[in-house]
C-alpha cells in the first residue's frame, strides 16, 4: 500500500519490516485523543485563515464521522498505516477525498503524539486520583470502627508496643495522600500543549498556538518547540508516581496477606476478594493482594524501561520514543484496577478485634511501660530499661506475661514499683496515655481521622 510519505522513495519496505516499526498495536488506543487534537487544530487552521473555511467543515465532518466509528469500535487499523496518526489521516482521505490531506497543515506527528499523549494523561490522572481519594475514604471508615480496637505494634516484625490498629490503617490513608498530591501536581507539566511545535522547529504557517490550546483546554503551550516534541518528563513522573504509589499499595497487600494467615488471623477478607484452591478444599487465598504485591514490578520496570529509553537519545524527536507508550498504557491499566480492587478488599474484610484483643494481651509488648513508669519515678531511663529487661526474662523463664507477675518479684528489682503498676501495664492503658500529637493514643487518632476527612472532598 502507498505511504502517505511515499514520495521520496523508490522501493518499499517489506510487511515484516513495516511491522516491526509499526505502534498501530497500541497506539490504536490514543484514537480519541488523536482526533480531538485534529479538531483543534484544524479549527485553529479555519480561524486563521490559512484553511478555506469549507475545507475545514468538510474535514471536522469527517473527524466527526471517525469519532463516532472509534466510539463504536468500527475502524479498522492497518499496520501497514504505521501508527494512529497515518491510519485516521488516511481513513480522513479515503473519506472525504484530497481536501483531507489539508488536515496535516502546519502540523507534523511529532507534535502530534507529545499532544496525544499529554491528552491522554490529562483526562486519565484525574481518575487516578480519584480513585485514590475513594480508596482513602473506606481507609478512614475502617479506621473509625476500630479506634478502639487495641492491636500489636510492630518493628523488625516483632512485637513492639501497643496501638490502636486505626493508627496503623491511618498510615495508608497518609502514604496515598502524598500520591495524590504528587499526581495533582503533576497535572501542572501534563497541562502544556506540545501542538504547533511541527517537526521541532515551528512552521511557517500563521498558526495561532493560544488559539489550539484554549480550544483543547490547556492552560500553557511549551516555550520551545524543540523541547515540546522532545520532552517526555511528564509520562517519566506518571510512571514515577505510580511506581511509589503501587511501592504503598504492595506493603499495605503484604500486611494484608499476612494478617489473614492462620499465625496471625488479625483480619478475613471477604470470599469475594479471595480464592480457593484447587487441590486443597479448606484454602482461601488472598490472591488479589498477591497479585498487587506482583504487579508492583512492571510499575518499576515501566518507570526503568523509559529513563532507559531516553538517556541517550539525542534532540529532538527519535523513534525511540513510541516505546514511551506501552509502558504508559500498561501502568494506568495496573494502576486503575489495583486502586479499585484494594478498595474492594479493604471495605469488604473483617478485622478479628477478639484477636487482636488476645495477641496485645499476650506478650511483652507493654514492657515500655514498665520502663517509662521507672524514668516517671526518677530511675534513669537506662537503668529502668534494664530493670524491666531483667523482669521480661524472669517472665519468659517461667512463661507467664509482666501482667502476671507478683508484686513482690517486680519489687526484687526494684523497690519504685508499687501495686499502681497492673493498671499502667493494661495494654489500654499504653494506648490512651500515648496523647503526644500524631501518637496512638485514642484522642489524638481521633484527632487524626477528623483532620484527615477534612482532605477528602
Ligand atoms: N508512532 C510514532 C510514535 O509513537 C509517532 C511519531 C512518528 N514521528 C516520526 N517522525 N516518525 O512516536
């Protein structure tokens, strides 16, 4: 088939070949955004003069024609069109004739993918983030049915002190209000128009740059044209802020997987979010948070695979450059469907309260109490440190908890303690006194759910 850049060749490349340069496998999926950024450009091209106004209806009648065949999944792609921009143009052509070949006025492809691609992030970080901020509120109603349910803390994965297990939801509720406010903020770099760049140098036709971005409603143009079909930055952050983002939701699955195992069972996940076995009848795997924790790596490789691509590529436009999309597509697709199922889960399990109940009533995670009380009383805090070491071990020797212990054996090691001592140990107790700002005590993490609904909408 004839190339629509045909003109200075004399032989044609062969189908493998073609097939090889080809980006119409993926790029298919940037159709809407490709006729949008078509509109307005040759609306601008109308405005300006430079296009006979009856030409330029004829060819938004046959944009408007293609829209509605890509709505209905009706246009059929040819990899020998190359990428989406040859295969619309030339359906453009097959359409209304010759007078179609005036769309590319003023234009080439290079503005035209940078502007595909800023389209097309425009219109789907926002649902990112929206998704974000939905995931945040189940967060925060999870954490409110469990202000007062006492659970272990952890360091090195080892009992540490006592918390409120809302606390400890709430950690997530703040790592994806970051993500979120990267996200927004990078709205800012998608929100310049790389189109009437041309080429890369600018084009001799009176465009008018202003005009093609308020009508795709972009606030600013690139200030340079051979930065604006060059720059790839803004997908370099997409991909960086999911890569984080995703690096948040693989720690919540992997407490998630463990909480639900028998060792622990702090919490169930709903049938509907779990999978059986097909060997073992009494299995119920938390596959989909595995498969979160899995998916995290093409996030990674995603963001690795574009740095990669472009360190060495000189300015402006190169090939290399159409391997910025499958990444992309493939990371919004990851990103969209972890977001939603990880809501799912997290609204839908059950936290196991008696459990945690019994696990922060059965260990040694109260023996900071022991310590502080000793320091509160004058002892050095290093020295109660020790005082209360010494007690843990006499516990652990003869298997009971600090709870448990006698009066008198606690005295052996210190005459400071005296009979108030049962009631600081209560793991309740090491909760609620813990009121510095932003601690576990009740009072501040009610403090907290109350300032974090004030970030949601
Ligand atoms: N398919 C190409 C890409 O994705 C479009 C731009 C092609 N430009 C060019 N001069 N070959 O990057």
């Amino acid at each position: 088939m004839a190339k629509l850049w045909g003109g200075r060749f004399q032989k044609s490349a062969e189908s493998w070949v073609d097939e090889f340069g080809a980006s119409i496998g993926f790029d298919q999926q940037l159709v809407l955004e490709d006729i949008e950024g078509s509109v307005a450009h040759v609306t601008m091209l109308g405005a300006q003069n430079i296009l006979p106004k009856e030409d330029v209806e004829k060819i938004l009648d046959g944009l408007a024609q293609l829209k509605v065949k890509a709505e209905a999944g009706e246009l059929e792609f040819s990899v020998s069109n190359e990428d989406i921009h040859l295969n619309l143009e030339k359906m453009l052509i097959d359409l209304i004739g010759p007078v179609g070949g005036k769309l590319h006025t003023g234009r080439s492809r290079n503005d035209q993918v940078a502007t595909d691609m800023h389209l097309f992030l425009k219109k789907s970080v926002p649902e990112v983030i929206g998704l974000i901020e939905h995931f945040q509120k189940t967060i925060v109603e999870q954490a409110e049915q469990n202000l007062d349910t006492i659970a272990p803390g952890y360091t090195h994965l080892q009992r540490a002190q006592p918390i409120s297990f809302a606390h400890h939801l709430m950690v997530y509720f703040w790592q994806l209000q970051r993500d979120k406010e990267r996200f927004t903020e990078s709205m800012k770099r998608i929100d310049i128009l790389p189109l009437g760049a041309g080429a890369m140098a600018g084009t001799t036709f009176p465009i008018d740059r202003l005009k093609s971005a308020e009508l795709l409603g972009f606030a600013e143009v690139y200030a340079n044209s051979m930065d604006a079909v060059s720059d790839r930055d803004f997908i370099v952050e997409f991909l960086s802020n999911s890569a984080l983002l995703m690096t948040h939701l693989s720690r919540f699955a992997e407490e998630i997987i463990i909480w639900s195992t028998d060792e622990f069972k702090f919490i169930e996940l709903d049938d509907a979010f779990s999978t059986g076995s097909s060997i073992m009848p009494q299995k119920k795997n938390p596959d989909m948070a595995e498969l979160i924790r899995g998916k995290t790596g093409r996030a990674y490789g995603n963001l690795m695979g574009l740095l990669t691509v472009l360190k060495g590529t000189p300015l402006t436009y190169n090939k290399d450059m159409q391997e910025d999309k499958e990444g992309m597509f493939d990371t919004m697709e990851t990103v969209l469907g972890s977001l939603k199922i990880f809501e799912g889960m997290v609204r839908t399990m059950s936290v196991n309260k008696a459990r945690l109940h019994s696990a922060v009533h059965s260990d040694f995670s109260n023996a900071t109490e022991l310590a502080d009380y000793l320091a509160t009383k004058g002892m050095p805090f290093r020295e109660a440190h020790e005082v209360t070491g010494k007690l843990v071990f006499t516990c652990i020797q003869q298997g009971i908890y600090l709870l448990d212990l006698p009066l008198e054996e606690m005295q052996k090691e210190s005459v400071l303690i005296e009979e108030d001592i049962y009631a600081v140990l209560a793991p309740e107790a090491a909760v609620s006194r813990r009121n510095s700002l932003g601690g576990t005590g009740f009072e501040q993490v009610a403090l907290q759910i109350q300032n974090a609904k004030q970030l949601l909408v």
